[in-house]
C-alpha cells in the first residue's frame, strides 16, 4: 500500500526516467503518453499536427507533448479517467455537469501539470539551474508541487479536510455544435476550455476563492446558456481575478496509513490586507480585447467608458472597480 507522497521538486525529477505522477512507486515499465489524448485530438477534429509555444518559446506539435508514464499506472488509473471524462464531453453539457468536480480537477490538473513538467525538464536540459536549484520562483514551485501532490489523488486515496482546492465552473452555451478550444495560464493554474454546448473555467490552487469572487455573476447567470461571446468575457474575468489573487495557499500534507490527508490553512494569515489586489477597468479590458478577438472587439471600443468596460452581461455585474 502507498502511503509516501512524491515529491519531484525536491531533487528536480524531470529527466524522463521516472513517471511524472507517481516517481518510482510502481515497477512496471516507462511508457511515454501525449498530453493530449486521442480520444480529445478526434473530437477537436486536430491532426496532432497543430503548434503550440512553450514558454522557453519553442515550437512543438500537440503530438510531440508527451510525459513519461507507469504503465500500470497508466492502465489502471489515468485510462479509467479519460474513458470518463471523453464520455462525458461525448454527452455534452447534460454530461459534463454530472462529473464530480474531483475528477475533472484531476483531468484538468494533469493536462497542466504535464504541460510544467515538459516546461521543467526543457528547463533543467537547458541548465537553468543555479545554486538555489531552478531559476525560477519558489512560491511558484510550491504552487506546482501542491499541484502535483493533489492530482495523486488519479491513483491514491487523498482527503481533502473540509475545502476544495479549486473553483470550477461549468456553463451551457447556446449552440451545441461550438468548436474545441482551450485556454491555460500555468503561473496562475487556471484553465479554461469549450466545445458542443459547454464551457469550463478551472482556477486549480485558490480553494475556491477566485468562484466566490464572481459569485454576483455566476447567480445571475444560473443554468442560463451564454453565448460564446459572454462565456469568453467570463473567462476573462477569471483569469484576470486569478492574477489579481495575491495568497500563496498554504497546506498540511500528512500520509497516514495509505492515505493523504490535506488541510487548508487559513488563507487570511496575519494580514488584514484584501485577498484580491484592486481590481483596474484599464486592466481588465486589456484581457477581455484578447478573449474577444474572434469577433474583433476592439481596446478603444471596450475602453469607451472607461468606468463601465464593454459587456454581453445585463447588468455587467463587473467587481468593484479601485
């Protein structure tokens, strides 16, 4: 029975030896699997062919993503999961809304956390290493790790004491025929994507905070379809809120007897200070002009008002503004 947590930021395991999940727990062999799964590239209509650029801004193709995987570990655990989830999605929203919110973080936590693992191992064979370890920040590394050790919980029993790691947010869209797209931000772990007649918005390391937020919004959207143009003016809300979000969470990790239990700390901490930076209209119509420019909303249009930026909401029910 597992009962140690990996932990691959401690010594930088990110050289494909070992499996990106679970280290060296399991003894059967490497296998590499792409990040992107089959089953996501047939319904997107991809080739696999498509580009994407990493942060070091190298070009790879959606097929050229892959992570080292047990293959145990990869039959019995991550397989199961996608099998779920490509049904779920084959249902459309109807579907998708009756997944445990659990498992599509640990969906959703995996295709990101794939995505920092080839970004880390690019990294370290880049000898980005100084004498403190990566270069790169350590409140984001702990970010990544507790990330890591949450979506164990694909092929280990993790309790998670009284709170969720994560807002998650599932909309029905108007059409049922919208194309795949998706939308990651890795420093800030948050996720968003759509396809046929949903919408999905992650923010996958602030316990909630970012949903409470835009709580104003999201009761007044209730199970109200959006169009596509509302659904992408609320991802950007989300992904500029995560921004704004200024607290490094914190945990208490403790294996016991083939289980891992997580705690929350307090977010608050000793500070008084307000757990989201101000938010600026200026700002968020920079991020809204880029979620918009399919339909070619322009900065000067949004802008026009500088107190009330553009809205397919009504009322807008934007935050308040500083």
């Amino acid at each position: 029975m597992v009962s140690s947590i990996y932990q691959p930021f401690k010594n930088f395991d990110f050289k494909y030896e070992n499996c990106f999940l679970s280290g060296d727990t399991f003894k059967t062999p490497i296998v590499q699997t792409t990040v992107l799964p089959g089953w996501l590239l047939k319904v997107a209509n991809f080739s696999g062919e498509e580009q994407i650029m990493l942060l070091d801004e190298t070009i790879r193709s959606y097929n050229e993503l892959k992570v080292p995987v047990n293959e145990e570990l990869l039959t019995h655990f991550i397989t199961p999961l996608e099998d779920k989830i490509s049904a779920a999605f084959a249902g459309g929203y109807a579907e998708v809304s009756k997944l445990k919110e659990v498992e599509l973080f640990q969906w959703i936590g995996k295709f990101l956390y794939s995505l920092v693992y080839i970004e880390m191992h690019a990294a370290v064979g880049q000898q980005q290493l100084s004498s403190d370890g990566l270069n790169m920040s350590q409140g984001l590394m702990h970010k990544f790790g507790n990330l890591h050790t949450m979506i164990q919980s694909i092929y280990l029993n993790v309790e998670f004491e009284d709170f969720s790691p994560w807002s998650l947010v599932i909309v029905p869209l108007e059409k049922d025929d919208i194309p795949f797209s998706f939308r990651d931000e890795i420093n800030t772990l948050t996720f968003s994507l759509k396809l046929k007649d949903f919408g999905i918005i992650a923010c996958l390391q602030d316990n909630g905070t970012n949903k409470r937020y835009h709580q104003e919004i999201l009761d007044q959207i209730g199970k109200q379809p959006l169009t596509e143009q509302q659904f992408e003016e609320l991802c950007a809300r989300f992904f500029y809120s995560a921004y704004l979000f200024n607290r490094l969470p914190e945990y208490t990790i403790m294996p016991v007897e083939g289980s891992i239990y997580i705690d929350a700390m307090p977010l608050r901490g000793t500070t008084n200070k307000p757990l989201f930076d101000v938010w600026q209209h200026k700002t968020y119509a920079q991020v809204l002009e880029n979620f918009w420019k399919p339909w070619g909303n322009l900065l000067m249009e949004i802008r026009k008002d500088p107190n009330a930026p553009t809205s397919y909401f009504n009322p807008p029910s934007l935050p308040v503004a500083g």
